[in-house]
C-alpha cells in the first residue's frame, strides 16, 4: 500500500466585521435598534403607569426592550472587529 501525499495545512478564514469600518452604517442601524429598544420600553411603562397589573407578558416586553437595546450597543462599540488572534 502506498502513502497518499499529506494534506496542505488549511489557514482559519479571518473574520471580517459585519460593517466592516463603515462607521456611519454602524450608527444607523444601532441607533435604529436603540430607538426600538426605548419604543418598546416605553409602551410596557405607560401600561403600567396607566395602573395595569403587571403580567408576564409586561416582563417579556421589558426584556425584549432591553435585548434591542445592548444589541445596538454592541453593533455601534463592534467589539468583533477590535478584537485580534493571536497565535
């Protein structure tokens, strides 16, 4: 039996930042995604201040609110792209 030759060693594909360095791209549809983040808040507070029980449902909004919100965060700080590998 013969030896096949040995595979080539395959690189990792680097990563590239989903809007790579478009910075007012990255303003827009995190800011979008902040103002989303407050709407929703927003509407669970005025249920609630208008003397509605708070209900699971009440609870689901607010943690949906603040999702939106550190999720626009994170794609206005774009932690992904800052970050190196090193080897």
């Amino acid at each position: 039996m013969s030896n096949p030759p040995p595979l080539p060693e395959k690189s990792s594909p680097v990563r590239k930042p989903l809007f790579e360095d478009c910075w007012s791209c990255r303003i827009l549809s995190g800011g979008g995604l902040l103002a989303s983040g407050g709407y929703v808040f927003m509407q669970a507070r005025k249920f609630m201040h208008l003397g509605g029980p708070t209900s699971m449902g009440t609870v689901a909004q607010i943690i949906f609110a603040a999702g939106l919100a550190s999720w626009g965060l994170v794609v206005i700080a774009d932690p992904v792209g800052k970050s190196t590998r090193k080897e």
